[in-house]
C-alpha cells in the first residue's frame, strides 16, 4: 500500500566467497516463526502450499498426499537414536534397516512418476541402501567419493571417510527407458559386428607367474 514502508531485509549471505559466521540471535528470532509443526502438515492434492515443518520423517511423510512431491533430498543418520526425544539406546542394524524401509516405502508413495530422489550416505551402509532403494525404485546413478572434511587420525583407518550419492526414479517413470522394435535391434547389431582383427597387440608388459615379459616388437 501506498504510504506505507516495506521491511528492509538484510541478506544473509554478502559475499559467497567468505564463510558465514553462523546465525545470530536476531537471524534465529527473525526466521524461526517461520517453521511450523507436523501437525499443520495438514494437505491434498488439490490444496498443495509451501512451508518450512519440522518434524520425524517418517510422521511427516506420512501426512503428504500421495503423488505430491517433485523432489526429495536426503542424508539419513548414520547413528540414529532409537527415542528422539530421550537420546537412549541407538538402533541395532536390523532396526536401523527397517527404520531406512519404512520411510522409503512412504517416499514411494509421495512421489510423482517424474520425481527422483537424492540419497547420501556413508559408504558402510551403501550396499544397504541398493538392497532398500532397489526394492521401490530404479536406479539412475551411483557416485562414491572422498570426503576429507571427515578424516581421521587412526592410522589402521582411511584419512577420508568415503561417501556414496545415489538417483532414484519411480519404476513407473520409465523416463531412461526407450524402446527399440527386436527387428530394428537384430539389424542394428548384425551390422557392427567388426571384421576380425589383423593383428591383436598384447599389453606391454605381459606378467606371468615368473615375472614380468616384454613382447618382441
């Protein structure tokens, strides 16, 4: 309206090239309203809003209606506490497994056939999570890399804590899929079968049980 002075908001980030100090007190006074509870998570399909929630993964999926989300982005615990709120026991592997497949099925139901998901983990628990997003979803990529910030100092462990980031799709999307005609295939490949080779080069050198061999040339 007219006459009347807009909020003057300071951005956070100045200068992306210099760290960020962290929030302070004013910042957390000035976007923590901001958050809501999952008992607003109260939507349909037809009545979809934006919002920051906080809340239990797995209650908070459970809210969502199904087909809903475009995208979900993810780096579970790798130490979960079996009771969030009194910090006890932490989960066995077995529970932490079921924990892990009860969230996934939810995640399956939300998703829309042209969503993904973005999975990161520890690469201790990577062949878990093939086993788990393999049994709802189709895997698109699979990436593992250095991590340095999480190095340690034992010797008998890596300086680095190796990290694994995978891509999902729905089963349903069939997005990367195309379909070729069987005759289009046969003719495809009877085509570039190659002419057997004149000559074929070993690789240099050869190693045998006695050692290594250069061929003659």
């Amino acid at each position: 309206m007219a006459g009347t002075e807009k909020e003057q908001l300071n951005p956070l980030f100045t200068n992306p090239l210099e760290p960020y100090p962290g929030l302070s007190v004013d910042d957390l006074n000035r976007y923590l309203p901001a958050v809501r509870k999952a008992d607003e998570i109260a939507m349909t399909i037809d009545t979809m809003e934006e919002g920051l929630f906080l809340a239990d993964a797995l209650d908070g999926l459970k809210r969502l209606p199904e087909n809903s989300m475009d995208l979900i982005l993810t780096a579970p615990p790798v130490s979960p506490w079996r009771d969030i709120g009194t910090h006890g026991q932490k989960m066995t592997l077995q529970e932490y497994f079921t924990w892990n497949n009860k969230w996934l099925k939810e995640s399956q139901r939300i998703l829309k056939n042209t969503g993904a998901i973005y999975l990161l983990c520890s690469w201790r628990f990577s062949g878990m999570y093939h086993a788990l997003l393999s049994d709802y979803f189709r895997v698109q990529t699979r990436i593992t890399w250095r991590d340095r910030r999480t190095g340690t100092q034992d010797q008998n462990r890596l300086p680095y804590q190796p990290v694994t980031s995978w891509r999902v799709t729905p089963m349903s999307a069939r997005l990367f899929t195309v379909a070729t005609p069987a005759a289009s295939n046969d003719a495809n490949f009877s085509s570039a079968v190659p002419l057997p080779p004149a000559m074929i080069a070993p690789a240099c050198p050869m190693r045998f049980p006695g050692g290594a061999v250069t061929p003659a040339i």
